[in-house]
C-alpha cells in the first residue's frame, strides 16, 4: 500500500494523477515548483525502478516540465531526486528566474518558506489543473 | 558539433561515453560526483529532447547510479539537472554519505570544491572506468 510521505502531505498540496506519479504543488510562493511522487511503496531511488517505471517516470518528467514552461515561461527548469531528507522518492520540477529568491542557487535549503496565501493556493492549483488537462494525461 | 562547455572543461575530467552521454568526474574529493552530458549541441532542457533521447538519458542515469553505489557504497544518490550556470545540458549524479560536508543540504552552491591530489585522481578515474567496463556498456 503506497502511502504519502508525512512531510510531503504538510509541505505540498495535490494537484492531479499521472499514470505512476502523483502531482505535487510545493506550498511555497516563491517559486512554481512541482513534486513528482511515484506511487510505488518503499521506492527510494530512481535506479531501483524498474526499466518501464523510470521510462515512465521520465515521460512525467518531461511532462511536468511542459506544463511548468508554458504555464509560468521561466527562464530555466530545476529537475532534481536528492531525498536527503525525505527518503520517499520524489522529483523536483521547479521554474526558476534570474531574478527569483536563490538565483542562481539550488532552491533546496534555501531559507524559509512561503507558503501561498490560501486564494492564491486554490488559483494556481487550477491552472495548473487546466494544463495538466489540457495534455490529456490527467487519469 | 557538440562541444563540451569550457566550464565543464575547467572542473571535471573525462571518465568514459556511453551512448548518448560523456560521463565526467567532477573534481572535487568531497564527493564521489558523476556529470552525465548528452552529446547533442544545443541541449539545455531534458523535455527537449526527443523521447529516444530522454529514454537513453534514464537508462544512462540509472547505470551511474549503480556504478556509484556498487563501488562507493554512499547512503543516498542525489540526481539533478539544473543547469543556472553552466546552460548546457548536463545531469548530476552524486554519492552522498551522513558525515560528508554538505550533508543533509545539496551539494550545489556548497562552498569551496576540492580538486584531488593527482595520484588519487587517476586512481578513481580507473575505478569507474573498471566499473563502467564491467556492466559492459562502454563502447
């Protein structure tokens, strides 16, 4: 039984199913910044998957990508697995700009957080709703 | 023509090619730290490449990742493709350990890099290069 990471559940909110992962929005204003989580129980790093889910997963990489590029055009794209910290597997999609928060540093352990205010947070999910939609691969 | 980035160039030493990607070691001593870079001239986004290429990449990630994890036995793989620096498409694929200085933060922006002394430079090269060989996708 797959079970979301306790962390993942406080600091991210769902935004829509793809075939292996869930979609996470980052609760953090500062940054468009998505949370692929493959719902594969006990999986901690991408060699361990198999040949067909990394394929996939890599599909939803790509994917995520997509709708962060024409959603929000920043002006480069962060992909990153590290799990440091929470072991569940999980990707980092996130737009970044020259002129966001840590450029051009990694965002991660980056200080503070920002969480959306709550209009905010109900807007964003339902554009990003709308172009994960759009590409017809929301199951 | 492809041409490997003069920065890339500057901080990291030829390991092996694999299909689609050079392998470089990235010279720092602190970290067992591969950098996977697709030949293809122009590359700057993983969801830009064509699905052939992107399925290539995956495979070629996840053989560093068992070379690393085979050979330096690290407690966790940090993958990323971030690219705010050096534009050219290059991917991260680094051995990180519960006593190494950046640990549980990311390695990028983390001060300092440690190039290693030359002999263990060399060393390390024909470890991996032993390794690759062995899972046989050398060419």
């Amino acid at each position: 039984m797959f079970r979301l990471h306790g962390q993942l559940e406080k600091d991210a909110v769902p935004v829509c199913d793809l075939p292996l992962s869930s979609v996470l929005l980052f609760n953090d204003a500062r940054f468009p910044w998505l949370i692929l989580v493959p719902r594969i129980e006990g999986a901690r790093e991408l060699y361990s998957l198999d040949g067909d889910e990394r394929v996939t997963l890599m599909e939803e990489i790509a994917l995520a990508s997509g709708v962060l590029q024409r959603t929000f055009e920043p002006y480069k794209l962060n992909v990153g697995a590290l799990g440091n910290i929470v072991e569940q597997l999980h990707v980092h999609v996130i737009g970044r700009f020259k002129h966001d928060a840590a450029w051009p540093g990694p965002v991660w352990g980056f200080q503070g957080r920002q969480p959306y205010p709550p209009d905010a947070l109900s807007g964003r999910l339902k554009t990003l709703q709308d172009a994960f939609e759009k590409d017809g691969r929301i199951r």
